[in-house]
C-alpha cells in the first residue's frame, strides 16, 4: 500500500503569534480587499516578518515554510509606509499603560542614544563614527514613557550628536505623544539641547530646567537604557537586509 503525504501544520517558532495575541491585533492588520484572494493568511505574513525581526536574518534568509520573502518584503514596506506598524505598536503601548493604571498618554518621558555597530550592508553615506562611543555604524535616538515603552525612535548616522539627534526625535515624539511634558536626560544631553528648549514657545509644552525645572538631566537613565536593550534584541535591521 502506497504511503499518503500528509499535510502538517508547520511547527511554530519561538517568534510566532500566541492565538491571544493574533486576536488582539487582528482588526488592526488591514485586509485587502481588491484583486484576487490572498494565497497566504494575514497571521502567517506577521509571523515571518516576527521572525526577521526577531532573529536579524536577512530577508531571502526567510525559512522556507514561511511565505516567499519577496510577499513578506512587500507586505511590511506597505505596512510601515502607510502607517499599519506605528499603530499597532501605539495601540499595544495604550493598553499596556491602562492596564498598568496609567494614562494611555504619557505625560512624562527620557530621551536617549545608543551607537551600534553597521551590517555590512550598511552603506557609507548612512553610518559614522561616534567618538565617544568608538563605534562605526549608526545611532539610535530614543523616547520612552516612564515605564520604559518606546514612544518614538530615529535612526540616524552614529557621528550625529546625541544633541542633535535629540532634538529630532523630541520634535516626533511632542507631535506622537502631545501630552508629553517632561522629559528626562542624561548628562550627555546638558548644554546646547537644553538651550535650545529655552528658546522653544511656550505652546511646544517643553521647557527646560530654568522655567519651571520641567527639563530634567538626571546622571543616569536605567529606563532608557533598558528600552536600548530590548531594541537592541527586537528591532530589525536598520537598513533592510535582502
């Protein structure tokens, strides 16, 4: 008697979607709803793009029970580019804050940097060198609520100055979380960073130290610090690897 082949459903990976958690960002992941039928489910697109966020594999790495990388590659530039990743992650930020019993919007935050080394795929005219960290590669610009959940983040060349990128990163996280109002940073921020909140308006909702002590440098960040490792281990290449 000839054997049958059976179909199995794949072995999850470490990375994949518990049922509760695809449940809870579900209604946020849009579904197409032109052209033919979707040969490959919503969930399994998040899994494989999960995976390459998780592990740091390059994007024809993918494992080939997962969809081609090409579908992959296409669904999470769609996603990011309209949007679809940014509000998903606000949504699961929101909740997490309300169930801690806070506010879903922070009214306070840290600002911090932290300088990687660049993949090899990194190209010259997007990494530097950061002198004070000796470290080639690219720079990443950091706000966080006080609970140490990620606000917004910018990726810059690692010769940007901690400064300079802070005041980048300030102005997307006042228009992401517009009722952030106090901000903490550590030394490496004090100075021009600082001088420059003085000379915001008012109505930016920032002020520094000398108006009413609401610019805050403290010497150390531990909750920043801990989103830097956490990113550090989660977030994607900075330049897709493909």
């Amino acid at each position: 008697m000839g054997s049958r082949k059976q179909h199995r459903k794949p072995k999850p990976y470490p990375s994949d979607l518990t049922d509760a958690q695809w449940e809870l960002i579900a209604p946020m992941v849009p579904v197409s709803s032109a052209g033919r039928p979707p040969i490959h489910s919503r969930r399994r697109i998040v899994d494989a793009i999960l995976y390459v966020n998780r592990t740091g594999c390059s994007w024809r790495q993918l494992p080939h029970d997962f969809p081609k990388w090409e579908t992959v590659y296409w669904y999470f530039k769609v996603w990011n580019e309209s949007g679809v990743t940014d509000r998903i992650h606000d949504a699961l930020r929101a909740r997490a804050r309300d169930r801690g019993g806070r506010d879903p919007m922070a009214s306070a935050g840290m600002v911090d940097a932290q300088a990687v080394k660049g993949a090899d795929t990194v190209g010259t005219d997007t990494r530097g060198w950061d002198g004070a960290k000796r470290v080639n590669g690219r720079k990443r610009h950091l706000v966080t609520d006080t609970l140490g959940l990620l606000v917004v983040v910018l990726v810059t060349a690692g010769s940007v100055q901690d400064r300079d990128g802070g005041r980048r990163v300030l102005a997307r996280a006042k228009t992401a979380m517009p009722s952030m109002v106090v901000v903490w940073a550590d030394g490496g921020y004090a100075g021009k960073l600082v001088a420059w909140v003085d000379t915001l308006p008012h109505r930016s909702g920032y002020r520094s130290e000398t108006q009413r002590a609401e610019w805050v440098c403290c010497p150390t960040a531990p909750l920043g610090d801990r989103t830097d490792a956490v990113v550090a281990g989660a977030l994607s290449p900075p330049r897709p690897r493909l």
